[in-house]
C-alpha cells in the first residue's frame, strides 16, 4: 500500500508540474537583440524558431489587443501574441534530456539541465552538470520491505571532451569520456569505463558507446530477501557496446522515440539485449515508456521512468 501512495504522489506531482509549466506566459528575462535565437511553440503546437526583435507591451490606450513579440525568422518577421503563444525558450534549452536515452548516457553534458527522477518506480536518481563538462549522475533503489544491505546503486561521473558543429544547420559531433561504479547489493562493485560519441542533427541523435568491465570478481551472488537468490557472471576485461537512437515525431514536437542495443560482451552474442521506448517531454519533465528484450531467454520486461529538470 505504501508504494502505491509513493507512485501515485509521484505521479501527481509530475503532473502538476507539466499543468503549471504549460500555463506559463511570456518569460520575463527574454533578450530582444536580434541575436539569441528562442523556439516558440504555439497553442496549435506549431514550433518556430529564431531571434526577438521587439516585445509588445500592451500600455492604456494601445491599438495592441495584447502583449507580444517580433519574431525575425527565415520567412520574416512574425507578430505573435500571449493568447497564441504556449512557450518560449532559448533554443539550445528545447530539449534538456538530451544528455541520456534510458539506461545509456550520451556524450552531451548535463550543464545546466541537472534532474531528478524515478527509474522504474522503484529507483530514485538525479544528475548534476558541472559547466559543460562534468555531468554526474547517481541513483539507488528504494524496494519495500529488502534491507539496505540488498539494495543496489550506481554513480555515473561523464566528462565531455569535446564538441564541434559540423555545419551552419546545426549538426554537431561530441565525445565523451566517463566510469560508473554499480552495487548490485553492498557486497558487489562493478566497475566499468566508456567512450561514447553522439552525433546530433535536427531532429535526431545516433550515440554509440564502448564500455569495458574492469576489476575482478567475475561471479556475483545478488539476493533480495527470499525473492532473489542467484549468480550471475560478467567476465573481468570483457568490452561491451551500445548503440543508441533519439529521435522526435515529425508532428509531435514533445514526442520521442528512443531505442537502445546492448551487448555487454561482444564475444557472446546472447548477452544482447534491444529497448524500444518512446518519450513525451517538455522543458520541465519527461516521461519514458517502453520494452526491454533480452536475447539470452528470450526475456520481455517493461521500463519507466520520470524525470523532473526543475530550473
């Protein structure tokens, strides 16, 4: 009973927060230089994209009906009123989740973008940027009723090391280098490191990574109460790939399929797995559901997760 008041509050919150953030008006703080470029989604869901050349204020006695902007765009200045417009955000902030598909980190830096959330509804996380280098991320299962001692963890630390646009439309390249450490229960540290490469273009990001397990044991017991009792096997040295893939509905600007595969050890191809997900996000909250396919069984299991950004 008590998890599901957890997940319904959760749930609730997430909620309220993506109600409130569509109710927001004409930010305050928007730069009308012709030079920072913002998209603006309107109310009909259109998107478009470019630089605020004015902001109307409606004063007494004004022939304006309401406040507004000037948008200068490609196909020339566009008048749009608050009545009309549904969000307004600097461009490079559209997006903010872009740092991570599911289960694998991209070569994109957190920055300023740092989250909280809730990974299958039984695992808390977050991630903090430091500039847009550093991104860290750490999480640990809240299960009811297993003991601390058979919870697991994980702390992904991802250093972004460069990053260079491919061309005036804004395709770019960035690469990345990072460790994560991994408790499948107290008495189990996995460790692995990773290179990972995304490239981004308009509406989508292809990232692949390359992983190796470093350290021994090689065999880890995991228990869970009397649920889990078993061992499992992931060779020391073994090198691993991923490929992952984000890319948004050509008419659902908030809508995202994201699909990830996996091979922990590419010396053993039943140690492949296959997600298939999709992502509803706005620049406050996302929402992550899917199916995870393991090769070794074959094996079905559903995914979800929630993820607030909330500054």
């Amino acid at each position: 009973m008590r998890l599901q008041t957890l997940v319904f509050t959760v749930v609730l919150a997430f909620s309220s927060a993506a109600i409130s953030f569509a109710q927001s008006s004409i930010p305050l703080n928007l730069k009308a230089d012709g030079k920072t470029e913002y998209s603006v989604r309107l109310t009909n869901g259109d998107i478009l994209t470019g630089t605020i050349s004015s902001i109307i204020k409606r004063t007494k006695g004004s022939k304006e009906p309401e406040d507004g902007i000037i948008l200068q765009t490609r196909m020339g200045d566009l008048t749009m009123y608050e009545s009309e417009i549904a969000e307004i955000v600097r461009r490079s902030k559209l997006y903010r989740h872009n740092h991570r598909l599911y289960i694998m980190p991209t070569a994109e830096p957190i920055g300023t973008n740092h989250f909280v959330g809730l990974w299958e509804l039984l695992a808390l996380y977050g991630g903090v940027g430091i500039g847009d280098v550093v991104s860290i991320t750490a999480g640990r299962t809240v299960i009811p009723t297993v003991a601390a001692s058979e919870q697991g963890s994980v702390v992904n630390i991802k250093a972004t090391m460069y990053s260079v646009e491919l061309d005036d439309a804004g395709n770019r390249g960035t690469f990345a280098l990072g460790g994560n450490l991994t408790w499948a229960n107290a008495a189990n540290q996995i460790w692995n490191l990773y290179g990972a490469a995304t490239f981004t273009g308009s509406r989508s990001s292809i990232t692949a990574l390359v992983f190796a397990k470093i350290g021994e044991p090689s065999v880890y017991h995991v228990t869970a109460r009397d649920w889990v009792n078993s061992l499992f096997r992931y060779d020391s040295g073994s090198i691993g790939i991923g490929v992952g893939l984000d890319t948004r509905f050509s008419d659902r600007s908030d809508l995202h399929f994201i699909g990830e595969l996996w091979n922990a050890n590419i010396a053993k191809l039943s140690n492949t797995a296959v997600l298939l997900g999709l992502r509803l996000a706005n620049t406050s909250v996302s929402a992550d559901f899917g199916i995870v396919v393991v090769a070794a069984q074959p094996a079905f299991f559903p995914v979800v997760s929630f993820a607030w950004t909330p500054f």
